[in-house]
C-alpha cells in the first residue's frame, strides 16, 4: 500500500516538476521579447506613413544599417521609433529606437534608413524652341521614385501649358520653373484699351502701360484723356479692365 502511494507521489511530483519547467520558459520568453527585423520594419513603416506628407502609397523605405541584437529586459518595458535626422521624410536619415522602463528611457539605439517617393515630373514630348508657347501637348507627366524633389521642379501640366519658354529643350526633358514664364500680355510703354466696368456702365478709353504684366496681374495705366495713373488687370492681349463694385 505504501508503495503504491509513494509511487503515486513521485510520477505526480514529477509531472508537477516538467509544468512548473515549462511554465517558467514560456513567462521567460514572454518577459524577455526580442525587436527582431520584421517587428522593426512594421513599426518604422507605420511612423513614417503616419507623419510623411507625401500622399499614401508613395512611399518606400530601406533599412541600411545592420539591426543591432535588442533583447527587452523583464519588467514593464516598452519600446517605440522616432525620426532623429532630416523631418522631411525623405533621403537618407535617422530613426531611434527608444526603450522605456516604467515609462523610463533607459536605452536608444540608432537605425540609418532610406526613404524614396513616387514623385511626378512634367517633361516634354518633343523638340520644343525658346520662345515658344508651351501647348498641351507638348508636355506629359512622368513618375520616378527620388530620394529628393529638386527646388524648382514642376509637377503638374497645368503648371506650364500656356507658359513662353525661355530655353530650347529635347523629348524627355524635365522642365523647371526657371525655363518658363508667363506670356507678357502688356508691355511697358505699349498702348492697352482700358475697359471701365460698373455693371451698369461699361466705358472703353485707351491708355499707356507703365508695367510688363501677363494675364490675371495688376499694373498702372495711365489714362490718355484724363492723364491719371491708375491700377488696372490684365484681361488680354494689350487690354486692362478696371472693375467698380
């Protein structure tokens, strides 16, 4: 009898023994995460999605330099990325990432990333020559994913169409702001015909431009008959409106 129970006890304390083993692995592990690339990529990735200004679905990013081995010690800890270099989210830069005990950075460790954008570009289509005026058709948009976005690139056709061109250019040249600019439709010194509105009276008189200016811009006119200089927009070529309200 007491054999049979004293066999009992040991396959039981044994049993009890391999748990007790078991759970003491398991709450180690749980205790004791590592960062490892997968977890490092998705949280970097979420940071830069939430905060870039670039629209969704523009954006890719390379980790650069080799993950450095982050075992979390027991405890409350907790861990977060953050931008360190350039906030522009874009080109090469810098993201820390911050381990906290109790709310308690106590360690930061660096990562270089790569981030590129899927940017558009206007270039052109054909042969175009200085001093022409820009049409529809002679340009077209174009995307490449850049590390950077020269300063006076132009991304939209709307930008250029309509615009006299300061530069001969060759198909598939990206334009710039420096290669155009907006058609002069008053010239200094040209006569203009000042129309004069007030809704119910409409007055035309002509006048002399003081000013350069193209379409939608305010120059000074001076007025013929009466010899007064006044501000007046461009609606046309050599034409200027003054509206009264």
């Amino acid at each position: 009898m007491f054999k049979r129970i004293t066999g009992k006890l040991i396959v039981l304390s044994s049993i009890c023994g391999l748990i007790i083993c078991l759970g003491a692995g398991n709450l180690f592990a749980s205790e004791n995460p590592v960062i490892d690339q997968e977890k490092l990529n998705k949280a970097i990735g979420l940071h830069i999605e939430k905060n870039m200004p670039w629209p969704q679905g523009t954006m890719r990013f390379e980790i650069l330099s080799s993950l450095p081995e982050i075992a979390l010690p027991s405890g409350h800890v907790s861990w977060k990325v953050d931008i360190k270099g350039n906030d522009n989210y874009l080109g090469d830069t810098y993201f820390a990432v911050k381990l906290y005990n109790r709310g308690i950075m106590f360690k930061e460790e660096s990562i270089r990333v790569r981030i590129e954008i899927l940017h558009e570009f206007v270039v052109s289509v054909k042969n175009l020559g200085r001093d022409s005026i820009i049409g529809a058709h002679d340009v077209s948009v174009q995307k490449k994913w850049v590390r950077s976005i020269p300063l006076n690139s132009v991304s939209g056709v709307d930008e250029v169409v309509g615009k006299l061109l300061l530069v001969s250019i060759r198909p598939n040249t990206e334009l710039s702001r420096n290669m155009f600019k907006e058609v002069t439709a008053v010239k200094r010194g040209k006569m203009v015909q000042i129309v004069l509105d007030s809704g119910a009276i409409n007055i035309t008189t002509m006048g002399l431009s003081e000013e350069d200016g193209a379409e939608g811009s305010f120059v000074k006119v001076r007025n013929i008959t009466s010899n007064k200089t006044i501000y007046a927009r461009v609606v046309g070529e050599s034409k200027v409106k003054v509206d009264f309200q």
